[in-house]
C-alpha cells in the first residue's frame, strides 16, 4: 500500500512494458496510470481509474487496502487510461456516482457508454465533503482534453491534477527521486500532448497560485513532493518569451547531399557560439525531438527532394510540429534535389500554424558547391544575429 497522508493512498497501475501510446507517442520508460483513493470519517472517494487493459490489477488494489464501499469516483479526464476502469467500478460498487464536470460527463457517456444516473456533476471551485476531508475541484481545461480539472485536497495540501505536470514513467517510487530524469520525462510528456494549448495553460497555472501545495499528485509518473521543481519547470516551458539560444536540425539525407549541407551548417553555427542539436528523421525516437522542440529558438529543416516533394520523413515532422505549435521564432529550410523542387512551398504550406520568422531557404542542385556553403554561412551569420536580438546570445 502506498500512502500519501493520512488515509489517501496511491492505488494505481505502473505499466512497465507499455512502448507506445496512442500508437503515436514513444515511451522509453513505460508509464503509469495513477489512482489515489481519499477516505474521509464518511465518505470514500477514488480519483481517476486506470487503463482498462490493467482494471485486475486496480481492483487487486482496492481489495487489499479493504475498500469495500466507495461513495464517489472523480473523474478528471475522459481519455481511456484514466476512465476506462469506470465501467467495472459501477459495477463492483453500485452506490457510486461518477463525479465529474459536465463536458467531461457528455465525454464519457459518448466513449464509455456510462448511464446518465451514475453522475454527480460539479462546477468550477465546487468542493465536496467526505467528512473530515474536502475535495475542491478546479477546471484547468487543455491540459489534454477540453475537460480537463483537478481537485485539491485542502486538509492534506494535495493537488491531483492528473495529465497535468505527469510523465511517462513506470517507476517503484512514489515521489521524485531523481529531478532532472522526471523533468525531462515531464518536459516530454508536455511537448508531445501540451504545448499546443500553452495560452490556456498559462490560464490554469494561474489559478493555482495562492494554493499553498504540499504535493502534486499526477495520473502519470512520480508524486512531486517538491512542487516547485515542476510549478516552475511549466512556467518556463508555456512563456512565449523563454527560449534558448539553440537550433534543432532535423533532417534526412538520401545520396549525402543534404547531409553534407547539415553538417556543414551545424558546424558553422558551434563556431558561432550557436547551440545546435542534429537530429537523424530515420531513426529519433519522435518524443527526443519534442523535447528540443518545447524551447528552441530556431529550427532549420534538411530535406532532400524526392520526384518534385519533400522527403516523407520530412513531411512527417512539419506535420508534427504543425500539430504541436512550439514557441520557435524562426525556422529555415535546406536541402538538395536532382532535377527541380516544389519541397520549399510544400514544407512552408505544412508548417502554416507555426507562427515564425522564415529565414532565405538554402536548396542546392546535386552535391553543394561553393556557393552552397557561402549561403550557409550567411544562414548562420542570420541565426546568430537573430539570436542576439532575442538576448539569447
Ligand atoms: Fe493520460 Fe490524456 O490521458
């Protein structure tokens, strides 16, 4: 059993050998689906479920700590690895009722099929009392879903915020062991599903402050018992303003052109007093990529032309930073064709919800000749004092 306070206890799933998640997003260090249960002197309430491939396991929980009434389940978030055991737990306790807001409640009838009977609906600030203890719930919508809240624990001065602040991790630990491993699982965690909706976040960030926040207990990955390390993590990462003084190269190379254009332009930019990070599109783990992409002021794209297009590889993750939206302020484009390229204007229509400066695109016929690296050198010459007037440098 693994306690938080007294009588709230983490009841969840580590899923140690989960490798994917939406059959999208890489998970090096598997994941976790947390669950906290908070009993009060007269009310027993559980906080989120887990994924429904594990319900045995959560149901092996709650019949070893002794559960055998629950009052409420919270539902946070409508996504299936926190509400898919909701079902079976309707059913192992009848009296309970699905507490929830209501677009998250409209969610879950639609993906789980839940009768409209079972819920509690609550709003914004609503608390609600199991006896000596009092949940209060707090929209923090976007962080994933539109319906997103969390509850604070206001006896024990925990904040459940479920998707918010987690990591995919599987860990024994229950609280943060090593800081820099969890921020960087966290950072991910929040480039990969987050960083799109920043403004909003910046939102709920806000109405947490003035809480005084003993523990942020997340739905995935360790319990901060230092709230700061990850409340001041967020700050940095949603503020527009906050970037680093780095280029992230992602690029794929078809006959060493490009990838003699690359390493070139890497090079130059160290000279520089450039940060810069070359990324291989055929063999990153997608969520490395991410990482960088949370706070780096520039990205240039390498990307041969395949036919008359841009490389799939390349199209690839323009779709994804499309999707993504990061805070970068400038990007840029090279590479190398054989015959002829339409790969600028299919690459710039793709990236069109990122809003940055475009830098002179460098694109070369066959293998890159003087006047290539002269191009570049002017591209790095152009980052660099770019760089300097966001006071990076
Ligand atoms: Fe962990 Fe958005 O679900």
């Amino acid at each position: 059993m693994r306690t938080l306070a007294n009588n709230v206890y983490e009841v969840g799933v580590q899923d140690w050998d989960r490798r994917l998640f939406d059959e999208l997003i890489p998970l090096p260090d598997g994941t976790s689906y947390n669950a906290y249960l908070v009993k009060g002197s007269q009310k027993t309430a559980l906080l989120d479920t887990v994924d429904p491939a594990k319900t045995q396991i959560l149901v092996a929980h709650l019949v070893r700590i002794g559960v055998d009434h629950l009052d409420y389940i919270i539902s946070h978030h409508a996504e299936q690895d926190h509400s898919g055991s909701i079902p079976d737990m309707l059913l192992m306790y009848p009296d309970a009722k699905v507490v929830t807001n209501p677009k998250c409640k409209s969610m879950l009838i639609d993906h789980l099929h839940l009768e409209d009977d079972r819920f509690l609906e609550v709003e914004d600030g609503q608390t609600l009392s199991l006896g000596d203890k009092t949940l209060r719930f707090i929209y923090t919508p976007w962080v994933h879903w539109p319906e997103t809240m969390s509850t604070w624990l206001a006896e024990d001065n925990i904040l459940f915020s479920c998707d918010f602040f987690g990591s995919h991790q599987a860990t024994g630990s229950l609280y943060v062991e090593d800081e820099s491993k969890v921020l960087e699982a966290a950072k991910r965690y929040y480039g990969e599903i987050m960083m799109p909706f920043r403004s909003s976040i910046r939102g709920n960030l806000k109405k947490l402050e003035g809480l005084d926040i003993k523990m942020i207990a997340p739905s995935h990955g360790p319990v901060y018992n230092r709230p700061s390390l990850i409340l001041e993590a967020y700050q940095d990462w949603v503020d527009e303003a906050k970037v680093a003084n780095k280029v992230i190269v992602p690029y794929v190379s078809m006959h060493e052109s490009t990838r003699k254009m690359v390493e070139y332009l890497v090079d130059v930019l160290m000279d520089r007093g450039v940060g810069v990070q070359q990324v291989n599109l055929t063999t990153v783990d997608l969520g490395e990529l991410v990482i960088e992409l949370v706070d780096a002021a520039t990205v240039i794209l390498g990307c041969p032309t395949v036919l008359i297009g841009a490389h799939p590889s390349a199209v690839y993750c323009a779709a994804l930073m499309n999707a993504l939206r990061p805070k970068t302020k400038h990007i840029g484009i090279i590479g190398s064709y054989g015959w002829g390229s339409k790969m600028v204007e299919q690459l710039t229509g793709l990236i069109s919800n990122v809003k940055a400066e475009m830098f002179e695109p460098v694109l070369c016929k066959g293998l890159p000749k003087e006047e290539t690296y002269s191009a570049i050198d002017q591209l790095a010459d152009n980052i660099l004092a770019k760089h300097k007037d966001l006071g990076i440098v």
